[in-house]
C-alpha cells in the first residue's frame, strides 16, 4: 500500500499529539493523584437535613489521628459546628499536625462547591449528594476552605480556615 510521504508525517504528528495526552493522563494519575469525582457517599434530602448527621455538624476525633468532619454549605458560609470564627465571622477548625481529616459535606440549599487550599480535594457540592473525600495535613500552618462554584452574590466571601498546628 502507498502512503504518501505528507500523510506520513502527519501520522506521525497525530500519534504524537495522542500520545502526549495520554501521558499527561497517565502523570495527572500517578504522580499528582488526581482522580475522577466519586459518586455521592449518600444521599439525604436537603429539606430534611436536621434527621441526618448534619443536624450536628463538627470534628469527630476518630482515634489514631484519624477525625471525621461533617459541614453544610450554605449561602455564603461552611458550617463546621466550630465555635471559633475570623472577624469576618468565618469558621476555623484547628487539627494537629499529621491528621487524617475526612470530610462529609452537602448543601443546605444552591450548588457550592469545596476545596482545600493547597491540598488534593476537590468536591462540588450538590443539594441532596453527600460530598466525601479525605486529606492528610502533613504541614503546620493555615489552609482555606474555598467554595468554588459560583452560587451568588456572598461567594466570593464564603470560605472557612483550617489551622494546622
Ligand atoms: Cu458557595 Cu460559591
């Protein structure tokens, strides 16, 4: 079969191009850990969240420096069920150094979303799905919890702070 020398290149060119992408996958996977969003790990009726575990949202201590923490979003905070607050009246959550925090979140009423600064979660935040995912704070210092969707006029406002000591 004759192939043009031009086709050939341009073959060449395209299974190159195919070629990077996938690579860019495969290191996106095994270097960096990111990963396709998971299903929801529950499902609970956004109307009737005071029957769930977000009726008392807050730091679970779950021994051996695991914690759990469940929080709503809603329009335009976290609710972490910490007490202490920044002077703009935004949770902080304080966990030692080393922990292994897994967090539960859902919403109270519009799409939010939900990261963490500099570390590997990433979770939008749908009314009735539970968001779950789980970060280790190997680094002293403090890391905002973000909402990254766009869900009106406080947005911009709405984060919360996790001091790691
Ligand atoms: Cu909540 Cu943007």
């Amino acid at each position: 079969m004759h192939i043009d020398r031009l086709e050939k290149y341009w073959i060449v060119i395209v299974a190159a191009v195919l070629g990077a992408f996938f690579a860019s996958l495969l290191a996106a996977m095994l270097v960096f850990g990111l990963r396709l969003p998971s299903l929801p790990a529950e499902f609970v009726n956004p109307l009737a969240l005071s029957e769930t575990r977000f009726a008392s949202p807050g730091l679970r201590d779950m021994g051996d420096g695991n914690y759990e923490l469940t929080l709503t979003s809603l329009m335009w905070r976290f609710n972490t069920g910490s007490s202490e607050r920044d002077a703009d009246g935004n949770d902080i959550i304080r966990v030692p150094r080393g922990s292994r925090v897994t967090f539960f979140v859902t919403s109270a009423d519009v799409t939010h979303g939900l990261m963490v600064e500099r570390h590997n979660l990433n979770i939008q935040v749908i009314p009735g799905h539970v968001g779950r995912g789980t970060i280790v704070f190997n680094e002293p210092g403090e890391y905002k919890i973000l909402c990254h969707e766009y869900c009106g006029a406080g947005h911009h406002r709405m984060h919360a702070t996790i001091i790691v000591e």
